[in-house]
C-alpha cells in the first residue's frame, strides 16, 4: 500500500522543528543537507496580508521522476509500500553523473552534500522508524501537528484529498504522494 505525507497549512506555524529534527536524527554533519524544505507564502496587500507554509520532502511519487533519471539506477520504488529509496554506496556521485535526478525531481527532493563526490540523499520516510511501528521524525516533530504520514488511502480518507495548495504545484507527471488541507 502506497505511503504518503499529509500537510495542514492551518497548522504551521513555520518553526522548522521538523527539518532540524529530521536533519539531527540524520546525523548533523558539517555539510549535512537538508531532506526537507520549508517555504513561506505571503500574499495579499496590507492590512489583508496572509502567511502561509509548506513543508517538502520526498513526497514518494506514484511515477518517481529522479528514479527514471538516474543513470546508475540506484533509486527504486518498493513495490509493497511505494517508498522511494537510493543506494547511496551505488550513487555515482554529481561530479561523474551531473545530478539528473534532482534535475528532474519537480520538488528538488534529491540532495547532494558539498564536493564532486558527494553521493544523492533523500528522505525515505525514516524507514527504521515505519519499521518500528513510529512516525517519521519530522512528524512527531511537529509541535503544531501540521504533519503525518501512513498509508496514502488511510490519509485520503481521514484527510482529503487536496493535492494542490498556494506554494506547491501538484506534478501530475510524478504524482507525489501528498494531500493538504490549506489555510
């Protein structure tokens, strides 16, 4: 069953507790990367003027786009939960293959550490944890409880199943697998 993210833009406050947490529990290397994006929306015209966030990581897409890229073929799609996972020992590394992957990501969620030889990271959705039986560590992160992941037909169904929210374009190409519910 297809594993998936669920954003409430009602929630976020912004903080980031999510991206420090997921980069801590990764180990906070020197030229460690970021797995996750934070972006702030603002829109309107004083006095009507409206803040908005959006948190990005590998949203796990039903048609991964970097996997196709890849020339090494080292990121694959679990047949059984559809998470995208890379073997980083078998990554070639963005000095020898240019990075097509995160070229052809629509969210950018492939990164790469500084160096020629730095070898492509992504979020896998703190696969020990889901093994575990816990939430990604960005989830229980989350202060506002603006994040959770699970199954993406248990998400869609407690959820909704609004793909699309000011500050992130939905790729119908890749079919990221993601719902909101916007602000």
């Amino acid at each position: 069953m297809q594993m998936g993210f669920f954003f409430d833009q009602t929630r976020c406050s912004g903080c980031e507790a999510c991206r420090l947490a997921c980069r801590q529990w990764h180990g906070e290397a020197e030229d460690a990367v970021d797995l996750l994006t934070v972006t702030e929306w603002e829109s309107g015209r004083f006095p009507d003027v409206s803040v908005k966030w959006t948190v990005v990581p590998c949203l796990h897409c039903a048609e991964p786009l970097c996997a196709a890229a890849c020339p090494a073929g080292v990121i694959a799609k679990s047949p059984g939960d559809g998470i995208v996972t890379v073997d980083t020992e078998m990554c070639l590394g963005n000095g020898v293959c240019g990075a097509p992957c995160r070229d052809a990501c629509p969210y950018g969620a492939p990164r790469f550490r500084n160096g020629p030889d730095a070898k492509m990271q992504k979020c896998e959705l703190c696969l020990q944890r889901l093994s575990a039986g816990k939430k990604p560590i960005c989830v229980d992160a989350c202060p506002m409880r603006a994040l959770d992941a699970g199954p993406l037909p248990e998400l869609e169904a407690k959820r909704g199943t609004v793909r699309a929210v000011e500050g992130f374009r939905y790729a119908p190409e890749a079919r990221p697998s993601v719902v909101f519910k916007a602000k």
